[in-house]
C-alpha cells in the first residue's frame, strides 16, 4: 500500500494534500473510498466530484478549484490515470522458468530470463529475445521470431516464420501467421494458393484474444509499432497497418488494405479488400468501408435501432428509395419547380 | 433404449397410449421413424403431423385430435423436448481422473470427483469445486474460481482471479479474463491501462466456443445467473449482463455497457459502451445499438438484401436523403401543402 | 532454385524464352525481380508489364503481344499462379512421427505415416487416415473420424465423434463440433437442448483459423466437398453447405440454414436461421440474409460510409422515411399526379 506521495513521485505529477495518506487501490468516481486513488479524464465529469469519498483524485489543474481534497494534478488526467494502473498491475508475473513440460526444440535461441510454461511448444529455429513469456499450451512454430520482453499468451498460435518485435502482447487464443484466404478457382474446384509470405509486427503492438492475422501470400501482412488490436479481429493477408491505428472488436479488414497511421476503426466495421485508408482516418461501428478513403476525419454508416414495427417500414422504404424519388421528380416536373442543381437525385 | 412409460415417467409427462414402444432416439418430425419420439412445438407444424411415421409425438394437450399414435402431452413441449434430449445425452462423460499428463499445480484446492484431463495446465491458488471437469489442453491461471459441476472445455483459457460459479459450461477455445481494452493516448503513443479487475459469471451460465469475456479495468466484468451466450461473442470489459439473457453468435458488446434481465441479443449485434439496455430487450440481427435502450420491446437496424443493382441504387439514394427531403419542402412550400406538424422533416 | 522449363512443365504450360533461366521465388508484379516469377491475371494489370522487372511472367496467350520477356502461357492464369506457388511452397513438412508428448488413446487407429505433435490429445476410438497431420496441442475427441491427409493445426479443437473427409485443413484454434445454441424458454430459466447429432465434413475443405462449425441437434451440421471457409466464421448447427461454396472472415450463419453449392458470402455477412439459398448465390459483405434467397445472383444490403455529419443527417431520414413518403403521397394527390402503378409506395 503505497504512500500518495510515493505515487506522485512514481508518475512525476504535482501533489496536493498529504504526502503519507495511504493509497491501497484505484477505483471509479462512484465507488471511490477513503483508500483509494480516482481520477477526473473529462470536464464532464467533474459534477461528481461533490458525491465522491475518494482519498484522492488525479485531475486537471484547470480543474483544482472544483475539490478540496488530495490531488494529483496533470494535463492529461487519463495518461496519468493509465500510468498509475500501472503502479497497481496484479497480473501475475514471469517465472523466469522454461516449465519441465514445456517442449522446447534444441534448436531454438532463448535470450535471458525467458519464460515457457507448461505445455508450451517452440519449434525449431525459433528465437526468443530476453524476458520473452510463452504461456502454457501457447505454440511458436518453426523460425518464428519473438522480440525482448514480448508476452505471447496461453493457447495462442504463432505460425511458422512470424517476426513479431519488443513488448508485444498477444493474447490468449489469437492465431497469428495462418494461411491467407487465397483460392483460385478452377473447373473442378478452387485450388490452394500457398501463403508463402508471412507476418511482421513490430514493437509495443497488442494483439486481442481469438484475433486473427493471417499471413501474406507474396508480401508479408505488417502491423506497424504502437498498433493496438482489441479481441475478436481478422486481419487478412497482406494488409498493412500504420502505426499507433486502434482496431476495435470483431473488425474485419479484407486481404491487402493498407491503413494508415494513428487511425481508429471502431468494432464490427469491416473493410473490403485492397483498399487504401489515409492517416488519421476514424470508422464508427458496423462501418461498411467498400471503397478507399483519401481524407483524414471521422466516417460512419449504416442505420439506428428502431422498434421493431417502425423499422420494418423503414426498411421496406429503404429498398423503394430510387421509385420515391423518380416521383419527386415527377412531381417536381409538374410543379415547374428546380432542382437545384442534384441532377442525378 | 427406453421404453417410452420410462421416458413419460422421467419427463412427467402424460402418455397416451403403449408404455412398451421402444425408443432408440429423437428425431425431427420429417425424418422420425417407428422407433424415434418427435416434437410440435409450434401450432404450425401440425401439418406435418400427417405425415410423419414417429413411433411417439411430444404436443400440446390441446393438439391431441390431431395425432392418432402414441403422444406425449405437456404445456410446454420444446420444454419437454429439451429435456428428453436429456435421457439421450451421447457426449462422452468425465473420467473424474486427473490425467497424469495434467499439470496441476500443488498449490491448487481440488473438490471431490474433479477431472484434469491431458495438456491442462492449473496453476496455484485455483480453487475448483467438485466434480469440475477440466478439458484437454485447457488452462485456469492463478487465483480463479470454479464453482462446482462446472465444464471447462478443450483449449479454453480462464485468467488469474476469474470466478465462474456452479453448473456452467465454457466451450472450447473461448478466453475469459483476458485484459480489457484500455489505452489512454498520450504524445508517445498509447499508454496501457492495466485491467486491474476480474470477471465474475454467476451459475448455470454457458459461454460459447471462441467467445471472450473481458477483465474489468476497475471493476469486474458480470455475467449473472442462466446467461447463456453463443460462439465468437465479444464481452467488453465492465459488461454487466443480467439473469436469463441470451447473447446468440458474433454479438459485441462494448466496454461498461448494461443488459438487464431476459434480453436476447441477435447475431452480429453490436452495442456500443456504457449504455444501459432495460430487462426484456429484445435486438434483431445485425442490430447497431448506439445508444442506450429504456423500454422493453423488440428494436432492430439495417436494411434487407436486394439484388446488386436494385441495391446500388437504394445505397446511393440513402446518401442523397436530406437533400431528397429538402427537394420534398421546396415542393411543400410550392404548393401551400401543410408538412403536418412534423416540423423536422 | 527451379529453372523456368522445369516450372513450366510442372505446371504444364507453354514456354516462351530461355528454359533455364532461374527462378528463385515468386512476387507481384510491381516487386518482381530477375530472378521472380510473376503473373497477370486479369486485363486491367497489362499496363504494369511495361514496369517490371520480372524475369518471366504467367499470363494469358491472347495478352502475349504486350510483354516481350519469358513468358508461361496460361488460358487460367491465375490457376496457374494459384499452382505455382504449391511449388514454391515453404510450410514446414510433417514428421511422420508421433511426439512422445503426445496423449494418444490407446484405443485410436492410426493410419500409415501419422504426425501427431507435442502436446495434442487423441482419445478413444478415434480414427486417423493415412499420412493425417495433427499439430501441437490440437485435441480429437471420442469417436472423431479424421480422412486421408487432412492436417489439423495447433491449438484447433474436434470434439467428439466429428467426422472430417480427406485432404482437409482445420486451421489453428478453430472449433468443431462444440454444442450448438439451442436452449428452451422455462419459467425457471433455459433448459439445455442437448446436441446429439454431430459435424459431418466432406473432403478438400477449409476452416479458417478461430472459425467455429457447431455440431447438430437431432441432424448433423454438414459441410460438403470442397467448400473454403475463412476465420472466425460462425457455422450454426444444423446448417448445410453446398460444394464449392466460399465463406469469407466473420461471417455468421444461423442453425438450419441450407446454403447451396457454388455460393459467396462475403465478410461479416450475416444468415438468419432456418433459411434456403439457392445455388450460385453471391451475398456483399455484411449482408444481412433474413429471408431465403430463391434465385441465383448477387445480393446486398447495408449503406455506404459517409462523412459523419453526413452520415447522421442520412441516419435520421431513414428513420422518418415512412412520413417522408406520406408526405409524398399527399402532394401527389395535391398535384393529381399519378402515382405510377406503385400503390404501396
């Protein structure tokens, strides 16, 4: 149970209130007690700091005003907040271990301090860089390549041939490196095209649990460093993904796509295959991206929620709108009334 | 193979006529023969009651005239369905062995009659109730909970400090406790949040094959009593999702959203995070939820496939609808038409 | 390092050029080197000839005027290429070798030259053919029938008495034969409809990676020859696939639902249960399938994206498209325009 000032020290923030008053967890507005650290990320926010029984708050010095207790004031709250969830990490560490049941080729290259529990499988010509942590029942295949620090997680896949750099995660049951879905098809049926490529990924990229990133057929898929991949998401063969892009839940994004950089696709949007998408491009959920998009900004589609009865006309209009508007136009004809210049509407 | 008395007796249910009919399994009404039991459940499907050569028939007291062989009658006959599924059960049972190939922590509490079946990997702390069945090559990290009778399948993965209550069944390959996704952005890029919290999942819950259920940064993800949720399903962190709710496959439900009580959530819905979603709401298919849902009913999104072309019109014309109604109001105001109150439009 | 004669009749084609000339890899046109093979497969790429490198190129002999180096002439040049990278394929082999980490039931049956790797589970009466492949940590359950040649990679799970034809691959983490969704509504919550029927799949298929193929209730889920599916794809149980027919990522297919041969169903495409599709069908990506789809052709649904102050004044016309049209109709009559024959509209 660290000390408040500990903590401001830890995070480098400017402390207000009592260095000594002890900090045992980090909680939410709401459910903060006399204990525990919270924080304020949002003007928006603030109205609950007058209900809060929190020992103290991180927040904006702009903001300061609006509390009387202890403070840890910083110009990016929710930074700091990230930061001080980092001081209260429970996860359970690396043993430091390669596990009696774990299978590790003779040919493999472990680094220092590498850890593979149980039932983990590294083939041969695997390279471990130092602190690597395979997890139990967690498989790296034939040449594959695994940065410092990289944490690969139980039951995840790593095919054969995959490079993935420093500090990466990449969480339980996520396959990286399977086939590409390649087939051309043939009077008897569709013929295999062999992936033969693989899969780059560089530093400090996060991959979710049960993602998919297939491997290239002549060009490797690459996922840029800083690129975070939550659960759930299927990156096809050869796509490209610039860095620091944040790819929400179940996305889908078709083989060949480049993405640019610091991009955010939120989840369930799909994107089709070989398109471009320019830096700082935002996709809202469900996005149904069939086309390249050139300009940076925020890009939605799609439909709301209706009740059941009022979206069933909706959509029954929906699939009459060319008829709905050829008697606009009618009608517009009859009235002499102008257009406006939307010829084609 | 059960005479059918037997089977009445176990569902008690009533039996019309011969206690001796052997029944060597379930079929569905198009495809029972003299030796299968069928079902109607739906007045709908009475029809097929003519043709059908099922040596018994579960329906409905009220539906009897309409089948002259042996019947079985209940109020509710997919109920009494379901639960003749039941007396004919064909998976394989548990062992109530630890497999010797079973890494089982000495640290871990085991219950009575508990199986561990090769390849599962049990680290310290775990507390498993009795008769837990651990699948092959599953894998329960530090610290979690697993209330008894509970199936863990092949190759699922449960996280440090995650609690899973009595009679559940986590299918194959799905991952429970992985981190949440949470990142703050800073200057450097993204800051990760630790997932400081856990996943509790009350009893009798089911969690399909490759779905994943999120730690909470701050508090737990919840799913409560009798959930049951399909195949590739994606539980954000801080999802709370009440009693009797059904998830059906590759729904997404996103961080710190809240489901209450018998819902049922389609396939491909998608509910953005921190919503509220009231009891008994019921979203179709494909459903973009964006925004929270106070009152019970049915609600749905999206649009219905048509023919490429006729669809490639409707999409365009779907982009042109604010200036489609706007032509509407010049016309309106043409005429002296009166828009009738709806003044938005 | 193969010459071009040799690539040449390996895949029997017609050469133009020097026979040895070396080629030591294959590559995209706009990559190709001296010493790659590339490809044209469609028209509309010729013009990039004029750019590359390649040392000889796969292409159509009616396109041979427009590329003056070595040229493999094909009427199908993308089979060609589809071929040609089966000989350049760089998949590490089998071993022919059971792992002696490996959990093998003493009561499977193993076919000639059976790979079984570190840390997969065979249980009892299952059956191996000939020169099967099952990768580290994958499980076959009780009774599961594996054909001729068919790989299983790591991590992927076969549950119980799933049978699987020849020259199949499950890609990793994949799931086949987990329960299907089907429960009963009680007044005291589900009740579990048990899965008694199985997976029945034919020969030459794919299961992408993560992809989950639920087994039946009373009727096995069935998966006919040759048909290609991609990751993370939910199959629901019951359902019935056609030869040939192609499921790209993330698509969803609910129980009961008859698909036909030769069918695509693009990305995040979603099918309602209990459907028909007829043959030949092509359905866009995210399509949303709620009725049967009688008639070949393609078909989609969804809206495009657009910028999203746009895409919210569209979003909320949608919604009013019903009053939108009224209004219509009163100006109509207004005017004495005739409303076309579309009484409904």
């Amino acid at each position: 149970m660290p000390a408040l000032g500990e903590i401001a020290t830890a995070l480098d923030l400017e402390l207000r209130g009592d260095p000594a008053r002890l900090i045992d967890a980090l909680a939410p507005l709401e459910k903060a007690s006399s204990e525990t650290l919270t924080f304020v990320s949002e003007k928006r926010h603030l109205s609950k700091l007058s209900q809060t029984q929190a020992g103290a708050v991180i927040l904006h010095p702009d903001w300061v005003e609006q509390w009387s207790g202890c403070a840890l004031l910083s110009e990016a709250p929710y930074v700091a907040y990230a930061k001080a969830t980092q001081l209260f990490d429970n996860h359970p560490g690396a043993t430091g271990l390669v596990h009696e049941r774990a299978m590790v080729s003779e040919k493999a290259q472990l680094g220092h301090d590498v850890t593979i529990d149980a039932g983990a499988c590294i083939e041969e010509n695997v390279s471990l860089g130092d602190r690597v942590w395979i997890g139990a029942g967690a498989f790296v295949g034939q040449g594959a390549l695994i940065g410092d620090d990289t944490v690969i997680k139980p039951g995840a896949v790593i095919c054969h041939a995959v490079k993935i750099g420093a500090r990466c995660t990449i969480h339980p049951n996520a396959t990286i490196g399977a086939d590409g879905f390649g087939f051309a098809p043939d009077q008897d049926g569709w013929v295999k095209i062999q992936q033969l490529a693989s899969v780059d990924i560089g530093n400090d990229v996060e991959v979710g649990a049960n993602s998919t990133v297939d491997r290239g057929a002549l060009e490797d898929t690459v996922i840029e460093d800083g690129v975070i991949i939550d659960n759930l998401v299927q990156v096809g063969h050869g796509v490209h993904i610039g860095t620091r892009t944040a790819i929400a839940a179940q996305v889908g994004i078709s083989g060949g796509t480049q993405i640019g950089a610091r991009c955010s696709i939120a989840g369930q949007a799909g994107l089709a295959g070989h398109l471009t998408i320019a830096d700082d491009v935002h996709i809202g959920g469900q996005g149904r991206v069939a086309s390249s998009v050139t300009e940076a900004g925020h890009y939605s589609s799609g439909t709301p929620v209706q009740p059941l009865r009022a979206w069933l006309r909706s959509a029954s209009r929906f699939t009459q709108l060319d008829k709905i508007v050829r008697r606009l136009v009618a009608l517009e004809k009859a009235a002499g009334v102008e257009q406006g210049g939307d010829q084609d509407a």
